[in-house]
C-alpha cells in the first residue's frame, strides 16, 4: 500500500478489500436516486460487514461524504445537460436522492462552492454566449477548482 509492493496474504487480503470497495462503488451507483440508500444496505449488497464498508470508505472521507459527494456530482451532470434545464432544482435534488431540495442545495453547495441555481444560470449564460460543448469553459472551470470533486 502507499507505493510498497504487497505479495504473499497480505496481496490476497489487499486485493479483496479492492474488490469489496468497488463493488461498494458501483452499487453505490447504480441506486444513487433511491434515499433509503444505507450503509447497512450497500454492506449486505456487497458482502462485507458495516464496520468493513466504513474502513473502505475511511480514505474518501466515510462513506456518508462519499455518498453526498456522488449525488452532488450526479447533479451537477444534471444541471449542465440543457434536456434537463425543463426540470426545476428541486425535481432534480429529489431525482439523485437527496432528502430535500434545501439538503440538496446545501450539499452541492459544500463540494461545488455555488449553488445549483447560480450553477445552472451560469452554464446557461455561457451557452448564449455561442461557447461550444456541453458544459463548456465554465464547467471545466470548476472541476479544475475542486479537484477532488
């Protein structure tokens, strides 16, 4: 771990807690939207104990930031598709999985330093102003200001 090179049971043991944390991922991705996502529930859906899936998810801040953080991010996709700008912020809040629009808002203001409105608005001015791309400069702009976004 941390650049050393791992073999004999410790390489086995490393090698699963890999697996078990990206197995954690990507259910973690695939029920996002739903709310009553729990770390009870993504535990038994990727078969490792509570106190397991806490330890994996200890370096990305627990596993409840990583959560936050993923739904914040999977709005601020949301917010820069124009297919999407017929929904208000609160549909979208409530369609990633957040409890409520203002938690929401609060989270993705926590990771993205703007609010979702504000967000929305200034990918929409950027669009007018005949800037290509989906997100354009704006949208790269902030994932280079929060790089571990």
């Amino acid at each position: 771990m941390h650049g050393k090179i791992v073999d004999g049971p410790n390489a086995i043991i490393l090698a699963d807690l890999v697996a078990a944390l990206a197995r954690a991922k990507l259910v973690i991705g695939a029920h996002l939207s739903e709310r009553q996502l729990s770390p009870e529930w993504i535990a038994a859906k990727t078969n490792v104990s509570r106190t397991r899936l806490y330890e994996l998810f200890k370096p990305e801040g627990g596993i409840s930031r990583y959560l936050q953080k993923a739904r914040a991010t999977k709005l601020r996709q949301l917010l820069a598709q124009a297919e999407m700008s017929r929904f208000s912020v609160e549909a979208l809040c409530l369609g990633v999985g957040f409890a409520s629009e203002s938690h929401g808002i609060r989270r993705f203001s926590q990771f993205c330093s703007v609010s979702p409105g504000l967000y929305r608005r200034q990918l929409g001015d950027v669009a007018a102003s005949g800037h290509t791309g989906p997100a354009s400069q704006f949208d790269s702009w902030m994932r280079a200001l929060n790089i571990e976004f």
